[in-house]
C-alpha cells in the first residue's frame, strides 16, 4: 500500500522551534475561533436550563416554610403534614413506605427546602430550583440530574398518582446533601443537614417570678429552651423540681432538656429559698357568681325617712309644745325602726324626742334575680378577701395541690363565673386584676360560640349583624362572653375556663337538663337509657372540643352540671370525656376527702350581706 504525504499540510501543523511565534494568522483566528464556539455551547446549556423553568406548559408550585427557621424537618407515614419545629404545614399527597423504600409527594419535599417546583404534566418532566442546586426528576424514571453534570440513580422510580408525583426520600435527600433518619416503629423520616463535625447541643435555662417564697407558695417557673442544629426538643429533666415547698430553707433545682438526635444540653440550675411554716386550709370555699349589675338602682333602690317628734311637757304632765320633722337620712338597717329619748330642759320641763326610721324601697329590673348582684357589692367581697389575705385559687392549681396530697394553705379561696356573661369581662375581671386575683368562668360553650360569630359578622359590618345580635343577647337574657374575650382573660393568667355544658343548661319544657331523660313529647315518652346516654355523652364531647378547639390544646377545662345536679350516667360521661373535675351546688365547701367529680360550691346572691360574707362564709 503506498501512502501520499501532503508536505504543505504538514509544514502548517509541525511544530514550532521552542520559543518562537507563530507568524500565521489563519491559525491564531482558528484557534480563537474555537474558544468562542466552546464558551457560546458552554453558555446556551446553562441558559437552557435556566429557561427550562419559565417556558412549556409547566404548573409552578412555591415553597411556604420558614427559611429563617434552623433545617430540621420531619413527615409521619400515612400524613400529609410536614413539621419543621415552630409550625405544621401540607403535603399533596401522604409520605407512604413501600418495600422498605420511603416516599414523599415531590411538592411537600420542595416546601421543606424553601424551593420552587415545576412539573410538566405532559412530558412528566419536573424541575426544582432554590435550594441551592438544579434538580431534575422525570415520572417513571429512577434517574434524577442534580446541577448540569451530576446523575444520580434512586432507589426507586418517580411515580405520579392522582395528580400528585411522590419520590423515593432518603436518596433524593442524601444526593443534595442532607441526612435522614427512619423510625420503624413510629414510621417517622427526620431530615437533617448532613454533618460535618461535632454538632451543637442545645440549650437550657428557667426563670422564676422571684427567688424567695413562702412554704406552699406557688411557684411559676417559665422556661426557655433552643436547638442550635434546629432540632426538635423532645424530652426534659429537672432536679428538685415542685410547685411548692412544704419545708423551709434552700432549695437548688436544676432543668435539662434533649433534642431529637439524642444530645442532651447543660443542665442550669438555680436556688430558691424557702421561708416560714406552712398551715394548710381545713375546707375551700368555692364562691359562684353570676351576673354583676353596674348601677346599684338596677337591683334596687333604698330611701330612709326619718320622722322627729319632739314633745315638751310640765312636771304635772302637761303638753307644752309638739313638733315633728321628716327629712332623707342615711340608714344600713333594712328594717323599721323607732327610738325615743327622754331629757330634761333648764326649767324642768321634760322633753321626750320620738325618733321614726322608715325603709321605702324602690325596686329596680334586676330586684327579683337573686343572682344579679351590685357592682359594688363585689367589690367589697373582693376587698374583704383581700384584707383578709385570703388566696384565690384557680381550679388547676386546687388540683396540683391534691394531686401532691396537700390541702392548699389556709385562706384560700375558688371564685366561679357561672354561665359566663359578659359582665365577668366588663366588670370582674378589672376589679381581679387590679386586686392580682384569680378566678374561672363556666360559660355554655355553644351559647359562646353562637355569640361569637355574630360579634365577629358585626366587626366585618355585615348587613343585618347587628340586629341579629341585639336578639340573640335578647334571648339569652344577659349578654355572653366571646371566645376572644375568653382567650385574653385566659392568656392573662386571670381566668381559667371551664364549661357548664355545650348546650345542656336549661330547664323546663322542651329543654331538657343533662342530669335526667327527658321527655319526648312528639312519641309521648321519656328517653330510654340508650338515648339519654347517647344525648349526654354528645353534649359533653362537643364542650370539651369546642373548648380546646377555641382555646388551644393545653386547656385542662373542668365542668359545672348545670343547675347543680347529675347522674350516674352524666358524671361517667363528664370523667371519660377528659374533665379534670366538676362540680356540683350544695354547702361550697371542698375538703381533703371531697370527690372531685361532685366538688361542692355556694351562690353568692343579693341577700348576702358584708357582715355574712366576712364572718360566716369565710370562717
């Protein structure tokens, strides 16, 4: 085989002597040439993939969780919720495990990430930005491209189900830097950033509201803990932890806290002291209030008269002058009254004064209700506990002391707002803080609830909203607390929040009370035990939940049987319906050995007097 040289090409390509340069255009514009023509490809790829998430008929889905918030997120088999530590948010889809492999709807793992989701329904194509790399994922395909270079391969395929693309986890995690962790028994997926060193412990700490108590004084503790990794706070510890002291001197109490991967942080302590002797109460009386009256005239209304007679006679009994006055006095003794009083003048005349009192009575709207009661009386019953040094308990804090096996400490006291009405926000509760009081309130919780939506369509200036609440306040005879003026009473640590039924505390024909069947007028007879079971435990059910529902999860509600009285049946449902105790109407007292779920309270009404309030009920 005979090979041809080509001399001229040759002597274009041979190299040149070290050194020198070469002197021919054509081969310095070719090589510049293919620099450009690499950087142009290098730079349309990139633009292609930038473009590729603002062209074709994609859906774009934006991420909602906090990118401020230290990475730890976490997803519950067979859930659509996403936590991440401060807040709770959705996923299109549940994270589901299938033959060991755990997957996660696409969308809930981009709105952990802070990302943005692209999805292309027709070609199967989706596209994830903003989390720090370009990730690719095509539906049917185990093949997912991370940046421009990188392939990873899952450890199964993409698939699309009802609308909703879902992605093997743990290798989509691992492949953009992140760490998880799956708890078989829970069927929890923790996703961390991937470690890189030592991690950072969390951190813990407590404050008091002082450093120097009384024996059996209650004791507030606020805490604060944190994650430098933005792990979960799972798990606590204290040293010497209590309410209270029984016991006078020194006491150090140490707080520790433990995060979700197991590190626990430096345990912070402090010393409380201790001081005097603890005496702790025989009984508690338990003070029930219903509506307060702001004008003393709305209840009642006194004029005293007092009439004079002063008559002067001789020593053999002769009149020598008779006159009477009538004028407006100030008297407190609600009942007739006559005095007389005999003297002698300067000429030995004897003077006899005849002194008249006469209670007239004007009677004001609320005179014939009992349990509407002055303004004013309340405040002096608020003043009296005061002067007396007399502690006012909320019913949680009655329970903390029985569950320790102690009475509270002497003088102490349980104010109740029954059927909460809007007085217990306008009048009470200022008058408690101003006195730093405690107290709770038992409103009828659909009543609340029914009232609360129309004062919420009267703020929004809904058409007709004000009418409707003019005759719904109507109705109910005094007008209701809302769950807004429910919510701050209670943040304020003033009230604690009970309930007197959700829509049980009413008396008489078709209204029947929770405490026994009621009559079934349209078949002409009374519930059997099935129905009434079923009427009460429904009522019950639907207080707690609405309560907790409006109030938050923490809430520890108790329950007051409307009018005073149960069942068997209505006390069983109260207890399995998660109560921490109710009560009932009879002497108002509580003792050490008192059942709590048939704890006694007293009315507090208008013919209680200041004296029988100091000297009677407190005693």
């Amino acid at each position: 085989m005979k090979f041809r040289s080509n001399r001229k090409s040759y002597e274009k390509r041979r190299r040149l002597p070290q050194g020198e340069k070469t002197r021919n255009p054509k081969v310095l514009v070719g090589s510049l040439a293919a620099i450009v023509i690499s950087l142009v490809v290098l730079a349309v790829v990139v633009v292609i993939g930038i473009v590729g998430f603002s062209t074709d008929n994609s859906k774009e889905t934006a991420a909602k969780s906090d990118t401020n918030a230290p990475f730890h997120v976490w997803f519950i088999a067979e859930s659509k919720e996403i936590h991440n530590g401060t807040g709770v948010s959705d996923m299109g889809g549940n994270y589901t495990v299938t033959d060991g492999v755990s997957y996660l709807p696409l969308d809930g793992i981009v709105t952990a990430l802070s990302g943005t989701l692209k999805y292309n329904e027709d070609t199967g194509v989706c596209k994830i930005r903003d989390i720090g790399k370009w990730v690719k994922l095509t539906v049917d395909s185990d093949v997912m491209r991370v940046s421009l270079f990188r392939k990873v391969t899952l450890a199964g395929k993409v698939y699309e189900e009802d609308g909703v693309v879902y992605v093997p986890a743990a290798t989509f995690f691992d492949a953009i830097g992140y760490a998880c962790e799956y708890t078989a028994s829970s069927g929890r997926l923790d996703v961390f950033p991937a470690g890189d060193g030592e991690e950072a412990k969390p951190t813990a700490s407590f404050t008091t509201d002082k450093d120097t108590y009384q024996v059996g004084e209650k004791i507030v503790y606020t805490t604060e803990n944190a994650s430098p990794e933005g792990y979960e706070i799972v798990d606590e510890k204290w040293d010497n932890y209590d309410d209270w002291y029984f016991e006078s001197g020194e006491v150090n109490v140490g707080y520790a806290v433990k995060d979700y991967k197991g590190n626990w942080s430096k345990t912070y302590s402090k010393t409380l002291t201790i001081e005097g002797e603890y005496t702790a109460a025989e009984r508690v009386p338990v003070l029930s209030y219903f509506y307060l009256a702001k004008n003393d005239s709305d209840v009642y209304q006194t004029k005293t008269e007092r009439t004079q007679t002063v008559t002067t006679a001789d020593a053999t009994g002769k009149v020598l002058s008779t006159k009477t006055t009538t004028k407006a006095a100030n008297y407190d003794d609600y009942t007739d009254k006559t005095e007389t009083k005999t003297t002698t003048d300067s000429d030995g005349n004897t003077v006899k004064t005849t002194t008249k009192y006469t209670q007239k009575k004007t009677e004001g709207k609320y005179y014939d209700n009992p349990y509407v009661i002055k303004l004013s009386q309340f405040k002096k019953e608020m003043a009296a506990l005061d002067d007396e040094g007399y502690t006012t308990l909320t019913v949680s804090e009655y329970l903390d002391y029985q569950d320790s096996g102690v009475m509270p400490p002497a003088k102490s006291v349980i104010l109740l707002f029954v059927n909460g009405y809007e007085t217990s926000y306008t009048l009470a509760y200022p008058v408690l803080q101003e006195y730093g009081m405690k107290a709770n309130i038992v409103p009828e919780v659909k009543a609340v609830a029914d009232r609360s939506a129309l004062v919420k369509a009267v703020d929004n200036g809904e058409e007709g909203a004000e009418d409707s609440l003019a005759t719904f306040d109507e109705g109910t005879s005094f007008p209701l607390v809302t769950f807004g003026q429910l919510t701050e009473m209670k943040d304020s640590g003033t009230f604690e929040v009970g309930c007197i039924s959700y829509d049980g505390n009413r008396w008489g024909a078709n209204a029947p009370v929770l405490a026994e069947p009621a009559y079934l007028e349209d078949q002409g007879r009374e519930e059997n035990a099935e129905e009434y079971g079923a009427r009460v435990k429904k009522d019950v059910t639907a207080a707690i939940t609405t309560l907790c529902d409006n109030l938050g999860e923490e809430t520890r509600p108790f329950f007051v049987y409307p009018f005073g009285t149960t069942s068997d049946m209505l006390t069983a449902a109260v207890k399995d319906a998660g109560f921490s105790c109710a009560f009932l109407k009879d002497d108002g007292y509580i003792y050490g050995d008192s059942d709590l779920f048939a704890l006694h309270r007293m009315n507090i009404t208008q013919s209680i007097s200041n004296w029988d309030f100091s000297h009677s009920i407190l005693k």
